[in-house]
C-alpha cells in the first residue's frame, strides 16, 4: 500500500509520529530510578542483618528494610502509573492521527481497499500496539534500570561472580532473537488474514438481505469457516512457539541460578565471600534475571507488534488529498464549470475520452446515457475525487487544480440515488455538512420542500428521532427526501442529482422537481437521470456514448437530430411498454412529444399502441418483444 518504506518502523518512528507527553515520561523515568534504587538497598540491609546474626537478633533490625520496602511499593505503583499513562498517550494520538489520515486519503485508497480492512488497522491493530505500551513498556523501562542497576551491585559485591553471571545471560538473547522474527512473521500473516476477516464479515454484513434472499447462508458460513480455520492455523504456529520458547527461558534461568548458587559457594568456602554477601548477591540476581525475562518477553511482544506498527505507518505514509491537490487560490465566483478535452481511467480502463461541455449558472444540465459510461464518474471528477489523466476543469476560465481542495467541494452539495444515513437523528442528517446556523423554521421549511416534513412528523420523536443504522427503520424514498432537504439547507452553488427522484413515488417528484426550480436559479446543476421527465426541461443534455460526448442539446432538439439519443427514448419507451401493459401512467412521460417519440418507432410498437385496448388486456408477446429488441432502431 505504502509508496515505499525508506525508514524503519520502530519506537524512532512511533516517537515522532505520536509525540508523547514528555513531562510524565521524565517523571515516571525518574520514579523508576528512584525505585529501583531503593530495591537496590534492600539486599544490603539484609547481608547486614545476616551478618550481625551472631551478635543476636532484633525485630527492630528489620524496620528499616521494611519501609524501603513500603517506599519501593509506593514508587513502583506512581511510575508505573505515569509511564501507562505515556504509553496510552501515544496510543491515543495515533489513534487520532490515524483517523484523521484516513478521513484526508483519496478515493483510490478506500477503492483498492475494503472497508473491513481499514477500520481492523484503526481498531485491532492500534489495539495491538496498546497492549505492548499501555503496561509492558512501563515494565520495560523499569526492568532495564534494574538490571543496569543491579549489574553495578553485583560488581560491587563480587567481580568475579558477576563475571560468570553477566557472561551467560546474552545467551538468552540468543534463543529469544531468532524466535522473536518468527513471532514476528506469523503475527504479521495473523493480523493480514484477520483484516481479511473483517472485510469479508462488514461486507457481509451490508448485503445480508441478499444473502438471505439468496438461500446463500450455507456457503456463506462455509467461507466464514474458512477464514476462521485459517486464523486458527495462524494461532496455532504461534502457540507452538510460544510453548517451546516459555520452557526453555525457564530452564535457562533456572540453570544460571543454579551456577551462581554452585560457584557462590565454593567462593564462600574459599573466604572470597561471606555468607551474608552471598545472601545479597543471590537477591541481586534474582533482581537482574527477573528483569531480563521481562526483557525478553518484551522483545517477543515488540516483533509481534511490528506487524500492526508496519500496517499502521503504511496507511500514514499514504499521500492525502492535500498532498495531491495542492491548490491554494479561494474561489471568487461561479459562474461556469466547464470541461475541456477531459480524459480519465480507472487503472487501465479507459472510461472518458476527450469529454468537453459547460454549464452556467442558473441551469440545469443532464447527463444521460447507459450504464457504466462514466455519468457518475464525471461527478467525482467534479468534486476532485480523481483528478484528469489529460485535460482539465476550468470554473470561470481558471483550472480546478489552483483551487484549494476544502473551499472547493463547500461549492457542491452531492444527492445520490442511495442518500446515505449517519447514525444520529433526524435532525444531525439534515445538518450533517451544514457550516453555518440554522433555525428550526429554515430546518422545517427545507424539509417541507423535499416533501419530507410530513412523514418525518410521524416517527416517534420527529425531528429528534434517532434513526437505525444506515436507515434502516427509513424507506428508500424518505431517506432520498432527507438528502434532498439537506442539499436545499446547504444552499451550495453547484447541485449534483444522482437519480435523486429514482426512488420516489410520482406525487413526491412533481413537488420535488418544483421545489428544484426554485433552488437552481442562481445555481450550477448537474443531473445524473434516466426517466424522460426528470430531464425534459433541462436547459441542455450532454448524452455519453463509449466514454465521448455524443450529443448536446435540449430534449426536443436531440430527438430531433441525434439518432443515438432517439435511440435511448425508445428503449426506455419499449421499456415501459413491457414492464407496466396495463399501467399507462408512464404514457405522461412521453405525452408532449410522442409524434417525436414514435418517428422510425418499430411498426410492431405502432400497432400495439393503436389498440390500448390490447396493451391492457396483457402482456406482449415474445415474438413482439424479440422485435422491440433485434430491431435497427433499438
């Protein structure tokens, strides 16, 4: 995904990227010191009070050992304390600049990657990263300091013992390392399959209407097996590991000790040592071993977490929008939008191919033509989803690209045909994007305009309702009429209408296609429509054929002079004819120009309108309707 992975991804990077609080860090790590120094003194109190044994025995001798202890306690508990609290901390900013970097990626990234996977490296992998800095960096840092620490008591008491000690511990780095990179690599092919997982069950998850409509839950649960067996597999490797490593750690520390205790006491035997300072060198070394599993426990977990730190810095390494339209003029006026020579393509798809039109301000253009010709594509070239391979957008003479992306798409209020819904009310989807005050009257009355007021006042709580995810507890019709007061609240000065009346009954479109009229008067608008009436009145029709403009003009003059854009009226004409024989009221559509319609219309069509009579009393037949379909004209 990333560009190219030139630094290495480690706690160099993490530091950088996250910042950490550095006022508790110093304290916590000063804390720590101070804790593992009063650990440190402990052993020395107890070879003087084992020494002083034969001179007889006191309680009191012990209290100051027990208050160390108390005041090590105290120290441990704050310092932990605060260095969780930096580990949270980096854990918190990069989770928010995360977030934040993936709200400012292009659309390539989210087409390229399902959505599933993305919100697994925000949510499980920073949740990886959290486990490894939110407590065992604190036992970490604190294990260091006390192995150093250690260390120096340790030469204090007895080099030559200290020798032999500090000489077998790198051994352990030597059985940890190797294994550590093989964590590493399964854990990283663990946390892939994982997101894997989770793209395949959100996906799901949105379609399982169809899944069940399909009679598909079977196999569908047979794919969810599979990941599931592979993520089992995964975890297995791991445990294999795991299991062989813990046994292994623990015979060696248990031999080292055994060493030490061995050469201790032939040290003691010889006079090197006293028995007390042996006593002292045994709880030092158990001060240093303990600290060093924690070390190497803390390495295996590092290499484990490096596959979700290396997922996280490739989405953070990704160029944001900004980075790719760097455009910094503020635009001055609106006035026209146009194309020029625009080509573009979806990897190596061609999809337009020298596209060149204008709108202005205060019309209506609609963009017709078959399906998958590139009419919404136009749209996100508009709003600079994409940018141009060849050509350009100019608004008033000046090329999109100079323009500063965010006050560029404040200019563009977008309906689409599937008006989606963000969790909240009413009232938070009608506002959502919405950058200035707005009354309860101006929310109503937008509302009323896009036919909404009504039924909105029928839900439980009105405007207040909380509405299910996605919509759900919303038809289709009334989560397109929410958009469309939203794009009326918005009052920006390009509308883009993508099939916004498609899911509308007639009586809401009429009133909607009126309460358009009003808003586009001073407006650039741009409609994405298939049904004859939502276009007729359009101040110009661009019609796409094969990625290139195939025609420009008004309904009446295309059915007059461009055979390609009779041609799409027919068909939708055979459509209707097919699909409702005995519903007419599409017959409006067609009814103010129907001599144009009908021109060079197929003589079988002719005579099956001729007899209403006939359309009403069933179907037509299939040798009919071959024809519609094989003929020249269609």
């Amino acid at each position: 995904m990333a560009k190219g992975l030139k630094r290495e991804v480690n706690f160099g990077w993490l530091w950088k990227t996250t910042t950490p609080p550095k006022k508790q860090l110093i304290l916590g790590i000063v804390l720590t010191l101070a804790n593992t120094g009063v650990g440190l003194l402990i052993p020395l109190f107890i070879k003087d009070i084992v020494e002083g044994l034969k001179g007889g025995f006191s309680f009191i001798d012990l209290v100051p050992a027990l208050l160390l202890v108390v005041l090590q306690i105290a120290l441990g508990t704050i310092s932990m304390y605060l260095l969780s609290y930096v580990g949270l901390s980096v854990v918190r900013n990069l989770r928010e600049k995360t977030w934040s970097k993936l709200l400012q990626l292009p659309m390539p990234f989210y087409k390229k990657n399902k959505a599933g996977e993305v919100s697994s490296r925000v949510i499980n992998d920073t949740s990886v990263v959290s486990e490894l800095l939110s407590s065992d960096i604190a036992e970490f840092i604190a294990g260091v300091l006390q192995a150093v620490g250690s260390a120096i008591f340790l030469f204090v008491l007895d080099v030559p013992l200290t020798l032999v000690l500090l000489g077998s511990l790198p051994l352990i780095f030597l059985i940890v390392i190797p294994v550590s990179r093989i964590i590493a690599k399964i854990s990283k092919e663990y946390q892939d399959k994982m997101s894997e997982f989770s793209g395949y069950v959100t996906g799901l998850v949105g379609v399982v209407h169809l899944v069940k409509t399909s009679n598909t839950e079977k196999d569908e649960a047979e794919k969810g097996k599979d990941y599931v067996n592979s993520l089992f597999s995964f975890g297995l490797k791991r445990a294999k590991i795991e299991s062989l490593l813990s046994p292994l750690m623990s015979t060696f520390i248990y031999g080292v000790v055994i060493l030490i205790v061995g050469y201790g006491a032939y040290r003691v035997s010889q006079g090197a040592i006293t028995s007390g300072e042996l006593i002292a060198y045994l709880l030092y070394l158990f001060e240093i071993v303990t600290p060093f599993e924690v070390i190497a426990r803390f390495m295996g977990e590092l290499q484990e977490t490096k596959g979700s730190m290396f997922r996280l810095y490739e989405i953070l390494d990704e160029d944001s929008e900004s980075k790719i339209f760097k455009g910094k003029k503020k635009p001055k006026s609106c006035e026209v939008l146009a194309f020029k020579d625009v080509q573009f393509n979806y990897g190596s798809k061609k999809v337009l191919k020298k596209i060149s039109f204008e709108a202005k301000a205060g019309t209506m253009t609609a963009l017709v033509g078959p399906s998958g010709v590139g009419k919404t594509t136009l749209f996100s070239l508009m709003e600079r989803f994409y940018a141009p391979q060849k050509g350009g957008i100019y608004l008033d003479g000046e090329n999109a690209s100079r323009f500063d992306l965010g006050l560029w798409r404040r200019m563009f209020s977008y309906v689409s045909q599937e008006s989606p819904i963000i969790a909240g009310s009413v009232r938070d989807n009608l506002l959502y994007g919405v950058d200035k005050d707005v009354s309860d009257d101006e929310l109503i009355e937008a509302a009323k305009l896009a036919n909404a007021h009504d039924f909105i006042m029928k839900l439980p709580d009105d405007y207040d309702t909380v509405l299910d995810e996605k919509g759900g507890n919303l038809s289709g019709g009334q989560r397109q009429r929410l958009a469309i007061a939203r794009a009326f609240l918005r009052d920006c000065k390009i509308l883009l209408l993508d099939e916004v009346t498609a899911n509308l009954d007639g009586d809401s479109e009429t009133m909607i296609q009126e309460s358009l009229e009003s808003l586009i008067k001073d407006k650039i608008v741009f409609v994405i429509a298939h049904r004859i009436s939502t276009i007729r009145n359009a101040d110009q029709i661009v019609v796409l054929n094969d990625g290139k403009v195939a025609g420009i003009g008004t309904h009446n003059e295309l059915l007059s002079n461009n055979d390609y854009y009779r041609r799409l009226v027919h068909q939708q004409f055979a459509q209707h004819m097919l699909e409702e024989p005995e519903n007419l009221d599409w017959l409006d559509d067609f009814a103010a120009d129907i001599d144009q319609v009908m021109e060079g219309f197929h003589t079988d069509i002719m005579t099956a309108l001729t007899s209403l009579e006939q359309i009403r009393s069933g179907p037509l037949t299939r040798i009919q309707t071959r024809r519609i379909f094989i003929s020249d004209d269609n």
